[in-house]
C-alpha cells in the first residue's frame, strides 16, 4: 500500500549515517480492514472519517530533499488544518454509528445503558450477563455472556430505522468456550432466525464478525444483540462483545449477502394490524377448527361412505369432482400463506438460505460460523426460489415473498392429496377414494404445517412416501434411491430405516441391496459434492448431520408427548426422570421403536409387505410420543402413512386413528405456532396435558389394532353402502315406530 506523502521533516544528517525523512501520510481505509487496521496502528496512525494519519521514517538520498521539502509544503499545510479544525477527535468506530453505548462503556456493571438483557432460560443458574474490564477490545469495559446450561442469551438494543434501507451491522467478538452443537457467539438481528454470522472459536484472539441488513417495507425500527446462541439452537459457554456498529448505507455493496431484518412483516391483506400488535395465545379458533374437521370427519365416514348413490358414481364424474376438489385446496392455502400468522423465524431463515445460495453458491454454503442445520437436499428448492424472487421483484417481507417460500410445500400437499387417490381407487373404489384424498387436503394438521408455518414437511414427505410405497410393491431399487433424496432433504428420514431394511431381509434382496444402495449413494453424493468438495467433503458431509442430529438436547422441543407430563418442555437431557436421564430414555425407546417395529413385521406372514406402512407409522409414533428431543411438527408422516395402512389393510378402525393422529398434531403445531409468535414457548397447561394424554392413548391404541390386524387377522371393514331395498326396509321400520298422539285417553287428530 503507497502512502500519499504531504510533508517531510529531515534529521540532522550530522547525527546520523544515512539521512532520513519522517513523512506525514494519510490513507482512505477500511477501518474494519483488520490486516489494515493493526499496520496503522503499529505505526502510530490516527483515524478520522475514515482515513488513517500518521508518521512513516523513509530513507532518502541527500541531494532529494530541498526538492521534496518545497513540493509538499503547502499541502502539510491543508492537511494539518483539517486535522486541527475540520475533524472532531473521535474514534472510527463511532462515527455515523447508530447505536448507543457500543462498547458498553457507559452504566453499571450489571446495566449498561441503553442495553437490556434477555435469556431464553432464565436464571442465575442458566447463564450470566454483565459488564467487565479485564478483557477488551478498546476503551475499558466490554460486556461478557456465561451460559451456564445451553441457552440463548443476549445483550439487546433497539434502534431506529428507516422502512427498505440497508444497514451494515458489524462488532468484534472473543470466545472463551463453547459445548454444544447449537449456534455460537453472533451479532443478533432480533426476530430473525438465522442468516447472519456466528462463530463459536476465536482461537482465544478477538474477531471481527460482519453483514449487511436490509429493513421491510414499513419497517421503522430492529434489535441488535450480543448473543451467545440463537433461536432453537442454544448453547453453553462464554464469549466477549465489544465495539459495536450500526451504520446505514445508501446502498448494498456489491455480492454482499444481505439478509432481512423485518422480523415482524404483515401480510399486505391484514388490514390495519400493525406489525407489533402483541399475538394472543387463545385455544378458542384452534378448537372451533379442531371441531369442525371432526364434523366433516363424521359426515364423510358415517354417511357419504355408506351412500351407495355417491359411491357408485361413474368414474369419470370423480375426475371432474377431482380437478375442483384440488383447485379449491389450492385456492384456500394460497389464501392463508398470505394471511396467516407463520412462524416468521424459520420464514427469514429459509428466504437468507436462499439468497445465501444465490450470492455465494453451494461451495461457501456451510462455511464455518454460519449457521444452517439442513442438509443439501432443500437448499436447491431454496436457491431456485430465491432466483424467482429476484426476477420477480418482491420486496423483503412482502406477502408475495412468503407465499412464493411456502410454495414447495402447499404444491407437495396436492400431490400428496393426489397419491392418495391414484393409489387408493383401485383397492377401495373411486368413492372412497375421493373421500380420503379430501380427508388429507382440507385437514387442519396438514394446512397449518405448510400454507400457515410454511415448513417443508410436506415436500420431504413425497420421498418417503415413494420409499414406503417402494419397499411395499418390492421396488427395491427403486425404494432406495428415494429414500437416499428423502435423507437428503430431512435427517428425520432416518427413523424409518429400519422399514427398508426389514423390506430387503425378508425377500432376501441382496442384489438389490447392492444396486440401490450403490444408486441411492451415488445419487445423495452426486447432489451433496457440490456443497462439500472444498468444504471437508465425506467427513464435512458426516460432521454435519451429526451437528443436526444432536442439536436440540432437550427431553421435548414443543412436542406435546411422555415428556411434556413429566417435567416443563425443553428441559436439559441431563435432567433425570425415575432415577435415569432423559438422554437414556431416549436412547432406550428407541430402541423400543425398534423392537416393536420388528415384532410386527417378523411376527406371522414375513413376505407381506403391505404392512410396511404400519411399520413406518410404528416408528414415527413410537419415536415421537416417548423419545426426546422431539419437534411439534415430527408427527406429520404418521398422518398419511395412517391412511395408505388403510387403504392395505381396509381396517376402519385406522381411519378413527388417522382423525385422532390429525387433531393432536393440529392442536400441537397451533398452539405452539401461536406461543412463537408471542416469543414464548408453551407451558404445562390444560391443552399441553391433555394432548400429551391423548397422544399416548393413541398409541397404545394403534399398537392394538396393529395385534388385531397382522397378528390374530381381525379385521374390521367399513360397513359396506346401504342398498335401496335396505333402505326401504329401515323407511318402513322408522314408519312402523310413529304413533298418534294421546291426549286425555283419546286420540288427537290435530297433528
């Protein structure tokens, strides 16, 4: 780097054997250049505005410096006077900054000012926050995070903001410690889920962590933090923060990856409300819909499967009923993707996952310190979003832009609706086959998973299914090929592998092992090399599903289950219950899962396979109902894998199953929808208890119809149609009970 001289101080050349100049320099710089910083500075550099001034020795010949004294004395003279009149004797670092208080200079010990603390898990015994002095990074103070058990903890300050403007938010970090696997020390934009960066090792240096923001449309104001974790990713340790900014920007720079910091955008259809009206938590909407599926449950079970005129339509009456019945299911999730109240966290999430992708492609996804727990799979669908969404042009938080993320997901559930049908008209007729495709499309456990929170549940379900459905027809190849993509899309695939495996041992399928094992790898590898060729490869790949595997150490994540009865949610897996922790009793009803999963399907007609539906179901309901670690939304699989063991089976009883599966999941993800976005998590209340109780009735419950079914072969049809001579025989019997009315010993005519 050339510095551009403007003045010369020349030492008696008497007194030294080479002749010498000092020169005042000064340089337009990057003050968050570290490399840069830390060279000034060592050479007794000032900065102002962003320029550096200072004093550099440089030999010279004798004969040069009359020269260059007369060449730059005019210019020393410019410069010295802005330093001394122009210039405000002020750190970089607080210049156009927005904040207040960044290095935590300012107030008490335990109440910096304009500070404030928050914690996830509150308590002297969950983490610690306060100011010290024995580690900086300037001045004398800097503030210190301890979590003592893993949690989220943060120093929050909110700023003013102007609506669709971009922010450069930066600060310098030093972590002492970390365990876990949750997100590290970060710089938080409060409400967002993820996107920005973290760090969980400093190598015990202080380290300057950076990114661009960009506020919603209407937005007037964001939270910055110093946070230690994230949402849903807590974690245990210690770090240092110090030297915050917020700086605002005319533009964002160029291939900056720029993230969202609207964590509270309305849906241009809400009307008047404003972003920060507080969510009330009321279970009234959520029953009222919960008792009117079970209406339309009851309706379609006891009357239009028993109606011989609805059943015995001709087939092609159901096609055009069918592109209605989808068109409507259509229509009404596009309705609430854009005016229900989603989880906006895991919305930001994935919309910066995206826009990630775009602007550093695949190869820089998972670089070290950012947080992202999904593996490749749904990172293509996000990138090809987020490319539409820049050809289209929808602002961040718009209605449009949610709507468009959690598309993948409502255009899984009419595919989903329509596997149902297809796969299910030939076995049971195309009566009852539209019924059960409705039963699928407009149930409020699957509308809320994906139009309202908008998760991808839906669209890694199409995977698995096609999985199941493989083993089940003994397209074992093709089984495993898919169920490699559904791995590729959600590690929750995992669970179910024991439904494949029991599959190829049965039919003794070793050649089809082989094959679909070697596709089914080569294929996950083909998709997941580009995110890990230069980023660890196999053991990157490996590194990072046991990061996600092993995230959320807790006995529930907000499923209502075992453990929800036991002790309050999100409660620490080294925590006992009976005398052992709850990271044994997850480990051992696992193993359960297993064993029971085994004992259907070894226990009395091996090779059929038509079973493998109620062996996946086994495992989910097994897994979610008393293992740890649990998600609210980790039920859905049950809720079509319940329907397609009807359709095998043509049991009834599993249709009172799939309504009882469908009310507790709903319930589930409502009510912790509506606390998330009241930043609460639910608590042991009336709901929690009595869906935690209906859960393990369910499954006690399913596992007995299991015995029924494909141990004693009881089987229990629905009731077949009512004909028109039954018919008339029960209008005669209805008849036959009406007696005229008696009034006073005589018979009264007036009717």
């Amino acid at each position: 780097m050339e510095w551009n001289i403007v003045d010369e101080r020349v030492c008696d050349p008497d007194k030294v054997n080479i002749p010498y100049i000092y020169m005042l320099f000064y340089e337009k710089i990057n003050p968050n250049d570290f490399l840069a910083t830390v060279k000034y500075t060592n050479s007794g550099a000032v900065f102002q505005k962003g320029y550096a001034f200072g004093w550099t020795k440089m030999n010279i010949g004798r004969g040069e410096v009359g020269t260059m004294i007369k060449s730059t004395r005019a210019a020393v003279m410019t410069v010295l006077m802005l330093l001394l009149f122009v210039l405000p004797v002020t750190s970089i670092y607080a210049e156009g900054n927005l904040l207040q208080n960044p290095g935590f200079e300012e107030g008490g010990d335990d109440a910096p000012s304009n500070w404030t603390k928050d914690m996830w898990i509150s308590g002297d015994n969950s983490g610690l926050l306060s100011i010290q002095s024995e580690e900086v990074h300037s001045g004398s103070k800097a503030a210190v995070i301890e979590n003592i058990e893993p949690n989220h903890s943060k120093w929050v300050q909110t700023i003013e903001a102007t609506p669709n403007s971009y922010y450069k938010i930066s600060g310098w970090i030093k972590v002492v410690s970390t365990a876990g696997e949750g997100m590290g020390a970060n710089i938080l934009a409060v409400g967002v889920g993820g996107g920005y960066p973290s760090v969980t090792d400093t190598a015990g240096e202080w380290q300057y962590l950076e990114y661009i923001g960009q506020t919603g449309p209407e937005q007037k104001s964001f939270g910055i933090g110093a946070s230690l974790g994230g949402y849903s990713s807590l974690i245990q340790g210690k770090a240092y923060f110090d030297d915050f900014a917020v700086e605002k920007l005319d533009a964002a720079p160029e291939g900056a990856n720029v993230i969202s910091l609207d964590s509270s955008a309305v849906s241009p259809d809400a009307g008047d409300k404003k972003a920060d009206t507080p969510h009330k938590v009321s279970p009234t909407k959520m029953l009222l819909i919960s008792a009117l599926f079970s209406v339309f449950f009851a309706v379609l079970y006891t009357k239009a499967f028993r109606s011989e005129k609805l059943m015995k339509q001709p087939e092609n009456i159901y096609s055009k009923w069918l592109s209605i019945a989808i068109g409507i299911a259509f229509i009404l999730r596009v309705w609430i993707g854009l005016t229900a109240q989603g989880y906006q966290n895991d919305m930001n999430t994935f919309i910066s996952w995206g826009q990630r992708m775009v602007d550093l492609g695949p190869g820089k996804f998972y670089e070290e310190g950012y947080f992202a727990d999904y593996p490749p799979g749904y990172l293509y669908i996000l990138y090809v979003l987020s490319a539409i969404r820049g050809v289209l042009g929808f602002t961040q938080g718009s209605g449009g832009e949610n709507l468009l993320f959690k598309l993948p997901a409502i255009l899984s559930d009419l595919v989903l609706g329509y596997f149902i049908y297809q796969m299910s008209r030939k076995k049971l007729g195309t009566g009852i086959a539209f019924g059960l495709m409705l039963l699928f499309l407009f149930n409020p456990a699957v509308l809320i998973n994906s139009a309202a929170w908008g998760q991808a549940d839906s669209f890694f379900l199409i995977f698995l299914l096609l999985s199941i459905h493989g083993a089940a027809n003994k397209k074992f190849v093709r089984s495993a090929i898919l169920f490699a993509l559904a791995t590729l899309i959600k590690p929750q695939a995992l669970i179910f592998t024991p439904v494949l495996l029991f599959a190829f041992y049965h039919h003794r399928a070793w050649k089809q092992l082989g094959f679909g094992a070697l596709y089914g790898l080569g294929i996950f590898g083909l998709l997941a090399a580009p995110f890990f060729w230069n980023n660890g490869g196999l053991v990157g790949i490996i590194d990072l599903y046991k990061s996600t595997l092993s995230s959320y150490p807790y006995s529930s994540v907000n499923a209502f289950n075992l453990y929800a009865l036991t002790d309050p949610m999100w409660s620490s897996l080294d925590l006992t219950w009976l005398g052992i922790p709850y990271r044994v009793w997850g480990f051992i009803f696992i193993l359960v899962a297993v064993a029971v999963a085994a004992f259907y399907s070894f226990k009395k007609d091996r090779l059929d396979l038509t079973k493998s539906y109620f062996i996946g179901m086994v495992l989910i309901v097994v897994v979610f109902v008393l293992g740890t670690k649990m998600h609210e939304r980790y039920m859905f699989p049950a809720l079509i894998l319940c329907l397609f063991t009807y359709i095998e089976s043509r049991d009834r009883r599993f249709l009172s199953l799939f309504l009882g599966f469908s009310l507790t999941q709903y319930i589930n993800v409502a009510y912790t929808l509506s606390h998330l976005n009241a930043d609460v998590s639910p608590g042991a209340d009336g709901i929690v208890l009595v869906t935690a109780i209906a859960n393990l009735a369910l499954l006690l419950y399913m596992l007995n119809i299991g015995y029924d079914v494909y141990v004693r072969k009881g089987i229990k049809p629905l009731p077949a149609p009512i004909t028109p001579e039954e018919q008339y025989e029960e209008d005669l019997r209805v008849v036959g009970q009406i007696k005229p009315h008696q009034k006073g010993g005589r018979f009264n005519d007036e009717v």
